[in-house]
C-alpha cells in the first residue's frame, strides 16, 4: 500500500469516526460501568455505548487487523496504525474491552480449526460473549506448569475436575479458556487447552475481595464439569504450546497500561487542578513537577519502544521474550504515574467514600495497580526471563 493511500486510508477513517464517534463516547471515562466488556447479559450504560460498539463491530473494527471471515476489519498493520492514531486524536473509548480479543482470539487464529475459528471469533469481535482465563491455581501460580486441575478421558468429552484462582471477572464471563491435565506424563507435556461454557453444570465462581474494596479476581470451581472435546485448542497434551503463546499476548495487553489514555493527561490535569499554577504558568509544586516530567519522558520512551515492539511482531521479527519486557516496564510504569496521581492530589484522594470522590475511584484505583506486578507472571518472573532470554546472562 503506497503513502497516497495510507493518506487516503486516514482522511476516510478521520471522516467516519467524526460521523460515528457518538460525543459521549468522546469523554474520560468515569468508572466500570463506563467500559463495554460486552456478554449475553451486557447491559449498556447508555444507548451511546452501544451504539459505538455496534457501528465499529458492523465495520470490524473492534477487531481491524482480524481477517474480514472472522469478524474483523481485514486492515493491514499500517492501516491499524492509523486507525489507532485517528482514535486516539478525538480520546475515543475502545468500543469494547475483551479478553477474548487480547488473549484467546490471538490463539485461535494461530491454534483453532477452521471450525472453532469460525464459531467463536466472530461472536468475539461483536461482543456476544465475555471470556474469562483459568490458568493459575492455588498451588499452581508461577510454576503454572505443575497445575493439578483434571481432565479425564470420557469418549467424545472431558469430565473436568479441578480449582482455578485469581480468575479475572469468571463471575460475569460467559465462557472460560481453561488449561487442564490431561497426562501425568510429565509437567508441560500433559497439558491440554479446553474452552468451555461457564453456565455448565458444575461450575461455580467465588469473589476475592481486594484491599480496594472491589473484586474483579475469583476463585473458580470444577466439578464433574462436561467439555465437549471439540472444544480443545490444538492437539490433546499440546496446550503448553498455546498457553505459551497466549501468555505472551497477555503481557502485551497488560503492559498496555503503561501508556498514557491518547490526547489527555489525567495525572497532568489533575495535579494543575489541585495544586496551581505559578507566575510561570508551571505546576505550582516544583518538586512534584519535576517528577511527573521525568515520568513523562519514561512513558514517551515506553510509548516509542511498544511501537516498535509491536511492528517487529508483527514483522514476525519480535523476540520471544519481549512481551515479558513489555509488561515489566508497562506495570511499574502504570503503578508509578498512580503514584504520582495520589501525590498531587494531597489529603483529597485520599478520601475512600464520598460522593465527591465518586465512592474513592482514586485511591481504590492505586490499591488496584499493586496487583499489576504479580497478575500476568510476576515482574520477578519477568525479570528471570529477560535476565535468561534477552540479556543472555551467566547463571540466570
């Protein structure tokens, strides 16, 4: 595709999403119920949400660089690119927020059957059906290998049996892609990847409350749980290879917080809110504004290095490993720009309940970002991986 029609390509996108973007899907985002995550029981916070995710859907663009067959917009990198930028210019929301779209749909393009490709990446891409992940169990976190959680052979199914923790959102998913033994072989070479209806007799979830107050983690239960073996991804004690790659997905949408919400700096408008400016027209705090400066210039640098990141991945040039430096970065980062949000905001965020702090959005949020580090692969793990794979070190 030539620079004329990657021109071409912009100026129709910046026209559609002028037409298209309704303006309250134009503001900040206020709390999670401002946030489509779709699913059969999706309840639109507003007619606005929904028509926005219906109109990207209708153009596959919840998905732009999935192939038009399974839902997606058929665009090429470039093409997402500039999608992405035009969005971004006008502070438009991601019509929908999926961990079908960050994590299984990636693998399905990669593992699936024609079949399941076709029966769960178009349903994905509009939105019908809200995914959850059940990898880590109790005695089976970091060393996600050594799960315990069984699948027994039953002819043309599985009987699943097993526990599954810190399962994001398994109280409101519909399904679950779930890692399961299937051989006590040995550690990574009995396991198989299975996809399965969290409506199913036998399964059950459990909030864990977090020290925010809110509960987005769970504890997920198996019991006797029937999975259809046409819902296993790849071959049967192959699904080490997809959690792998999965996995690698996931650190990439996780790192993602790394980077600053597009045309707007709530950590820059909120500290110029509370603290002033000075004669200057600065932050009115110098000590405060030469840390959010040089927070600046580490987020740019992160922002630069994900681009990159992302075009050599998609290249096929990326290193295996670089996901896990993406997510390191992207999770300290995240914690750090919540950590100056609280500074600047002095003895007011920490309020915890009022309604002029919208029930304690702020400091709830900072308590939130202390998981960052451990959801995904610990940074410790992280830094294993990247002290072993990338810098190539003696002993690591």
């Amino acid at each position: 595709m030539t620079d004329t029609d990657l021109d071409t390509f912009r100026s129709d996108t910046r026209a559609w999403l002028a037409e298209n973007c309704p303006p309250e899907m134009r503001e900040p985002v206020r709390s999670d119920t401002d946030v489509c995550w779709g699913g059969r029981n999706f309840a639109p916070s507003s007619p606005a949400q929904k028509d926005w995710l219906d109109r990207t859907a209708a153009r596959g663009w919840t998905v732009p660089d999935w192939p038009k067959a399974y839902g997606g917009g058929g665009l090429s990198a470039a093409q997402t690119k500039i999608l992405r930028e035009e969005m971004a210019a006008i502070r438009a929301r991601n019509p929908l927020n999926s961990f079908g779209i960050s994590m299984l749909g990636p693998a399905l393009l990669k593992y699936g059957t024609e079949e399941q490709k076709l029966e769960h990446l178009p349903k994905i891409a509009r939105g019908e059906i809200r995914w959850c992940q059940g990898y880590s169990e109790p005695n089976a976190g970091s060393d996600l290998a050594g799960l315990a959680a069984s699948a027994e052979d039953a002819g043309d199914h599985y009987i699943v049996n097993g526990q599954k923790v810190w399962t994001s959102y398994a109280d409101k998913a519909d399904w679950i892609f779930c890692l399961v033994r299937t051989s006590k072989a040995s550690k990574q070479g009995g396991i198989s990847f299975v996809l399965f209806d969290m409506a199913s007799p036998g399964v059950s979830t459990k909030p864990i409350l977090l020290i925010s107050g809110y509960s987005p983690f769970c504890e997920t239960f198996m019991d006797d749980v029937k999975v259809p073996k046409a819902n296993r991804i790849h071959d049967e004690n192959k699904g080490w290879d997809v959690a792998k790659y999965l996995l690698g997905h996931e650190r990439e949408m996780i790192s993602g917080m790394g980077l600053a919400s597009g045309g707007r700096n709530p950590l820059v408008e909120g500290a110029i809110a509370t603290i002033g400016l000075d004669h200057d027209g600065r932050l009115a705090d110098p000590v405060l504004r030469t840390q959010i400066a040089l927070f600046e210039v580490r987020a740019k640098a992160f922002a630069a290095m994900s681009e990159r990141f992302i075009d050599e991945l998609k290249a096929g040039r990326a290193h295996p490993a670089q996901p896990s430096m993406m997510k390191y970065v992207g999770t300290e980062l995240n914690k750090d720009r919540y950590e100056l949000m609280m500074a600047s905001g002095g003895s007011d965020a920490l309020e915890w309940e009022s309604e002029r702090s919208r029930t304690g959005a702020m400091p709830r949020a900072w308590l939130r970002t202390k998981a960052n580090s451990i959801e995904g692969g610990t940074s410790e793990i992280q830094l294993n991986i990247i002290a072993k794979r990338i810098l190539e070190l003696p002993g690591a």
